[in-house]
C-alpha cells in the first residue's frame, strides 16, 4: 500500500466510531423515523414532475420549466459526496438534522416563489437537502444495525424510495385539483418540521469528541471545491446542450472542458494530498468495488430514464391523464418495495447477495427488452407486464447493491462508500435522463411531419390537431418513445454482464486493522489458503 492511501486509512481510522447497535424496541422507533423522513424526501422529489406544466404557466416559464428538475437534479448529485464525510466529521445526527432542515425551508420557499429563478434557486437547495436526508438515513441505518440484519433494513428503506416516487405525483396531482401547487409545497414544508422534531429526540448521537473548531479543520476544502466546480460545470451543458443552448457553443465548450480539469484536480487532490479523502482512492483498488460502482452508475441512468419516460410515453403516445399514467406506473413502485423487501429478507437470512443481484439484473434486462413490445394500441394490462418485471429487478438491485458494496469495506469507509455509491447513482441519473432527452428529441424531430417539426422541442403537450395529422405526430411521439426505451437494454444488459466479476463473499465484517487492498478478493486467498493449511494438517495427523 503507497505511503499517502496508508494515511489517509490512519486518519479514517482515528475518526469517532460511530457504530452504535440498538435493541430492537429502540431500533424500530428509530427505522420508522427515517423511514417516513426518506418518504417525505422523495415525495418532494417526485411530485413536481406533475406540477411543472401549471408552475410554467404561473410563473411565465414554459420555455426554462425543466431547469426546475434538472437544478434540483444538479445540486444532489453535487454533495452527495459531501455528506459522507461532514457525517464522519461532524457526527451522524447533526448532519442529518441539518438536511432535513434545508429541505423544509425549501419547500417553504419554493411556495412563495414568485418567479421563475426564484423557484429553481429553491428547488436547487431542496435538492441538496433531499440528497443529505437519501445518504444519511441509509448510512444511520448501517449504524444501528449489524451488517448480517443490514440487508433486511436496507431492503424497507427501499421500499420507501419506490413508494414515494409514486405517492409524490399522486399528491401533487390532488393538491392540484383541491388547491394550488403551492399547496403542496406548504404541506411538505411542516411535515418536514415535524420529522426534523422527532429526529431530535429520538436518533441517537455519538458527537465526535473533538470541538468544533477542530472538525472544520479535517475538512477537505480542495476535494470539495474541486468537485462541487466539476460537477456542475458538466452536469449543467449535459443537462441543457441541445435543447437550451448549442452543443458547439463557446459555453457549453468551454464549462465542459473547465468541468474535465475540474474533476481531473479532484482526482488528484483525493489521491494525493487529501488526509480524509470524499472518494478515498484505495476503494478503486477492489475490483469488485469497481465493478458495483460502475454498475450503479448504469441502473442510476436506466432507472431515471424509465421515472421520467414511462409516464411520459403513456401521456403523449396514448393521451392518457396525469393520473391514469401515474395508475399504470403504480405497478413498477409496487414490484420495487415488494421485492426490496422480500430481498433484504432472503440477504439477512441467508448471509448471500450474489443471487439477487444476479436475479435483479436479469429481470430488470428482461423487463426492458419486452417495453419493445409497446406501441400506441397496447392495452394498459399488455403495459403493465414488463413494468412489473423491471419492479422485480429493481427491487432486488437498489439496496442489495448497497449492502454488497459495505461488505466489500472497511468499517471506517462505511460512511463514504455509501455516499459515493449514491453519488454514481445521481451522476448515472442525470447522464441518462440527458441522453434520453437527446434521444427523444432526435428521434421526434426525424418523425414528425415537416409542418409539425417545431413540436420536438416540446414534450409537455401536444396541441389541438385534426385526427389524421394528431396520428402523425403521435405515430412519432411512439418511435421517440421507444428510441428511449431501447437504450434502456444495454444499460442494464451490461450490469448483468458486470455480474460475472461480483464475488460474493458474505456478510462477514472486514478486518478494519488490515489494509482495505487486502480484504475482499485477498481476504477470499487468505481464506482458501486457511483452509489448506489445515487440510493439509488433518491430512499429516491421518498419516500419523
């Protein structure tokens, strides 16, 4: 191991544990609370994809409405790796709390906004809060709970994920009919105060010893700099390149290119100088570590593409309402927080990841080629088959991924290797939902009929039309449609590729006195060598 990965493991070490395993009565009053604070969180988060067409009408912003997703989008992924290590630093509870906090007061905000740039500046701080509150419950819960029960916790935690990207457009849909989207926004804001409340009486803390003055000082002001600016810098021209500003714009070159250096000095910094790294390099040294990571970059694009593209093809293809697409898309969630639990059950009881994961990425694969099958006359009960296969595969990838990758590190990255896992995962998230809008778009513009080409740069609505020219244009809202829908394959095909190199090596804890390098494929060596050593014994003492 190089001098500067054997210090930043010494510094990681010399951290305040923070493992604090609770009895179950107290264990359960804790998981409900981050249960409903995670639901809350990605309420917020998936509600406002069904208010965007009234909120642009409000505030005059038809033409920049998707900039209020994708800044939330922007400001999520950008410190996710942050709160890993403030976590380490500034112990569990504060950090959590303060997330909680930031999101409250954004959506409070996002209620009064009374413009356009009012409304995505807010949206942007409830996107830093909701990624505070999605890393720091799963990384709580790998707290207080022992790594043999983790799956089976992990496993309700992603339940709550699938069934707040469901309950998130239902509510705001009927805070629509009833009231105003403001009103969705004020009741997310008390119910925000209120598990912000519990949370502070009930979590339980292990504040770090130092004083404050002193954990400033472990802060990693380059690392964080250097990649909240790479971050940015290119998730903004990703996001926006072709649709709000040209590709071969001297600004879109020019952020990508700084956004490049960026992250380049990023990887330098945490390499080479950085005492308590956000993305320890060591970690890169596991290939299995690798693998998962790369793999959760791919199902993070899949699974983002197909929130926001489903509904999409059954709100233009077919025409149907709001809540008629969110219905049918019910039948995904319901699949993903089944089998999220069922597969935190079966890794619990079993000790052994490997088959879900391995299951998860096949159903998920199998799901996505059978969405090739939709057309514009598929009946909603044909739809709702693949959509339940992918729920299948989905539930059984999201968490079990999470607790494979803690198995495969050392206690005292814990904290890190979550947050970077979910830092891959909102990266793959907003690649893939660029690609896929470029995709669209492409697709759209080459169907269209000539006098109706202007619709591509519009996937929100579809104009009155006569009945011939309304099947032309929605004949090619069904080809962009499944363009999206066959770069889902391949994403997830290579996921379950990736499987071939994942060992699985149980639920065993990693010896945090050994060099990380040393633990999960070394640790299978050391092991297999163990083994023959004492066969080789019982062999000796036979022949005696």
């Amino acid at each position: 191991m190089m001098r500067g990965d054997l210090e930043t493991t010494k510094a990681e070490k010399a951290l305040h544990d923070q493992t604090n395993i609770l009895p179950l009565r107290q264990l359960m009053v804790v998981f409900a609370t981050l249960a409903i604070t995670l639901l809350i969180a990605f309420i917020d988060q998936n509600g406002i994809s069904i208010t965007l067409p009234t909120i642009a009408a409000d505030l005059n912003a038809e033409d920049t409405i998707s900039w209020a997703g994708t800044s939330s989008l922007i400001a999520n992924t950008t410190f996710q790796m942050l709160y890993g290590r403030f976590s380490d630093i500034f112990g569990r509870k504060a950090v959590f709390l303060s997330a909680i906090g930031l999101l409250a007061l954004a959506d409070l905000l996002c209620g009064l906004s009374r413009n356009a740039a009012m409304f995505y500046i807010f949206r942007g701080i409830a996107g830093i809060g909701g990624g505070g509150i999605t890393n720091l419950a799963m990384i709580i819960v790998s707290d207080v709970v022992t790594l043999e029960q983790r799956g089976k916790y992990q496993g309700i935690i992603g339940s709550m994920v699938g069934l707040g990207n469901v309950l998130g457009p239902f509510l705001a849909a009927a805070f629509m009919e009833r009231a105003t989207w403001r009103a969705f926004f004020y009741m997310l804001s008390p119910l925000g105060v209120i598990v912000g409340v519990i949370c502070y009486f009930f979590l339980p803390s292990k504040p770090p010893s130092d004083d404050f003055k002193s954990s400033v000082k472990k802060i990693d002001y380059a690392g964080s700099f250097t990649s909240s600016l790479g971050v940015i810098l290119l998730l903004i021209p990703i996001s926006g390149g072709g649709a709000y500003f040209p590709w071969n714009s001297a600004m879109v070159i020019s952020m990508l290119t700084i956004g490049a250096l960026a992250l380049v000095s990023f990887i330098v910094v945490e390499w080479k100088f950085a005492k308590l790294p956000m993305m320890p390099i060591p970690i890169f040294k596991n290939k299995v570590v690798v693998v998962m990571l790369v793999q959760t970059f791919l199902f993070g694009a899949a699974y983002q593409s197909y929130l926001y593209y489903i509904p999409l093809y059954l709100q233009n293809a077919h025409q149907f309402s709001v809540m008629h697409s969110a219905a049918i898309y019910v039948s995904l969630v319901v699949c993903q927080s089944v089998f999220s639990i069922l597969s935190g059950q079966y890794i619990s009881r079993t000790k052994r990841y490997g088959e879900v994961i391995w299951l998860g990425f096949g159903f998920w694969t199998l799901g996505a080629g059978l969405t090739l099958i939709f057309d514009r006359n598929t009946k909603p009960g044909i739809i709702v088959i693949p959509l339940l296969i992918v729920g299948i595969g989905v539930g059984f990838i999201f968490q079990p991924t999470l607790v494979a990758l803690q198995a495969h590190s050392i206690k005292s990255r814990r904290a890190v290797i979550t947050s970077n896992r979910n830092f891959f995962r909102c990266a793959g998230g907003a690649c893939g939902l660029a690609i896929s809008a470029a995709i669209l778009q492409a697709t759209l513009r080459a169907n269209l009929p000539a006098e109706f080409k202007y619709l591509s740069s519009s996937t929100y609505s579809i104009p009155q039309l006569s009945s011939d020219d309304m099947s032309r244009v929605l004949d090619a809202y069904m080809a962009a449609s499944r363009a999206v829908f066959i770069l889902q394959i391949p994403l997830v095909g290579l996921c379950l590729v990736g499987c071939l190199l994942i060992k699985d090596s149980g639920l065993e804890p990693i010896d945090d006195t050994k060099p990380e390098d040393t633990s999960s494929e070394s640790r299978d060596e050391e092991e297999g060598v163990s083994r023959e050593k004492t066969s080789n014994r019982d062999d000796e003492n036979g022949d005696s």
